[in-house]
C-alpha cells in the first residue's frame, strides 16, 4: 500500500502540477478548519456555524486544482477561516485561486466571501443569488449567470448550473467532468440526513431539481452534499425520495 501511496503521489506531481499531498483522508486540520483529500485534484474543506441551541454544524465546500490553479465552491463560514483555507492553497498545493463559486445565498455558502474579493478573487454565483444576497446586506458574488457558466482550471472545468429551485430557489450545482463529481451543496443530502432547513426552500420543486440533475449526470463516481458525507449516485436517489410525494 505504501509504494502504490508514492507512485499515485509522484505521479499526481507530474500530472497535476501543484504539490503532491499523502493519500490520508485528512490533509488538513485546525480548530477551525478540516480540509480532507478525496482525489489528487480535489479536497473537500470543512468549516462550521455556531447555530444556536445545535452548536457547531459542519458545512461543506470544495477546492479542485490543476496545474498550479484552484476554483473553491463554496467559501468557509467566516473571512477568517477563508484566509485559513486561502493560505493552505498556496503553501500546500502550491497553486493560486483562480475563482470562488458560491451555490446559493445562505451564509454557509459565501460567509466568507469578503476574503477572498480582499485578494482580488472573482466570484461566481446565479444572478438571484446576487440579488437575494445584496437584498439581505450580504457580501455578494461580483459575476453572475442566469443558466449555466463554465470555469476552466489548469487543463480542466468546472461546469456550474441551475437546474431548478430545491433547498432555496437560487441554489446551482458544480459539475467536474474530468472526475465525474457532483458538488451539490445543499440541494443533496447526505444519506441518513433530515429535511434540514425548509425556511428558504420549494419542496414541491426540489425532487425534480434532482431528478434532473440526475438524468443530466447519470454516471457521477463522487456526489458532494452540503452538509455531511460525500458519496455516490445514492445521494441523490435518497434525496429524491425524501421530497417526492
């Protein structure tokens, strides 16, 4: 296991072109902060909000990178964290941020957006989670798009989309064509996972919204939810059937 650990690594430097990480599942770890390897180009970075009579609940975000560039989905919870996550980029990875996508307006999505405009980092979201963003004094992504937006990194995309209203009416998904993965944020729950927060949400809408983004990504091999465990196709089917009927 340990020489199959060093081929994968060395060959992930010659690929990839940031610096090679070990294949342990957390890269990362800080009061603040969990930032855990799931392949050679992506990390899932975890922050928290304090929610009062709950505590800490985790939130989700991803960091994919290719040679020696980075798109983050999602910002940490707060500035602080997202200059934490920032700096791991740098020194670790060895690349720079080339773009933030935020899914959707609530405050585990682009809590900490402000750090990342500090440097001069484009933000990438739907257009109503601009407005609903600027509506409620939040710090708002600068580009927006009505459908679809497509964002390279290094050799690779990402390919962001609204597929329909769900968790909230503006909330998009993150698609990696190269590693077959879908960055759902809150859209998708985690298997085993409850309704969530429902204040912002259509559920009339949001088991089609998935049934869509199924037909569209019938092979995915990682789903990503907003809050929880990663993990495949599942996901989504648990999703759906959550919010059907």
């Amino acid at each position: 296991m340990k020489n199959s650990t060093s081929i994968l690594s060395i060959l992930s430097l010659l690929a990839f072109g940031c610096r090679s990480q070990s294949f342990n599942a957390v890269a990362y770890q800080s009061e603040s902060l969990r930032v855990e390897r799931l392949t050679p180009r992506v990390y899932i970075h975890v922050s928290h909000l304090d929610i009062p009579g709950y505590g800490k609940f985790p939130c989700n975000g991803l960091v994919y990178a290719d040679r020696k560039e980075a798109i983050v989905f999602d910002t940490p919870t707060s500035d602080a964290v997202s200059m934490e996550l920032m700096q791991w980029i740098e020194n670790e990875l060895k690349c720079s941020v080339k773009a933030v996508v935020v899914n959707h307006f609530h405050n585990d999505c682009l809590g900490g957006l402000a750090a990342f405009h500090q440097k001069n980092i484009p933000s990438y979201a739907s257009n109503l989670t601009l407005a609903l963003a600027k509506k409620d004094g939040a710090e708002a992504p600068l580009f927006g798009f009505d459908e679809s937006i497509e964002i390279p990194v290094g050799n690779e995309k990402a390919i962001n989309r609204f597929f329909g209203q769900g968790h909230t009416v503006d909330n998009i998904v993150s698609y990696l064509p190269r590693e077959r993965m879908l960055f759902g944020g809150c859209l998708i729950k985690e298997v085993g996972a409850g309704k969530g927060n429902l204040e912002d949400a259509n559920v009339d809408e949001w088991a089609n919204t998935v049934r869509a983004v199924k037909k569209a990504y019938p092979g995915l091999r990682f789903v990503i939810p907003g809050h929880g465990k990663a993990g495949g196709m599942d996901l989504l089917d648990y999703t759906i059937e959550m919010f059907s009927g």
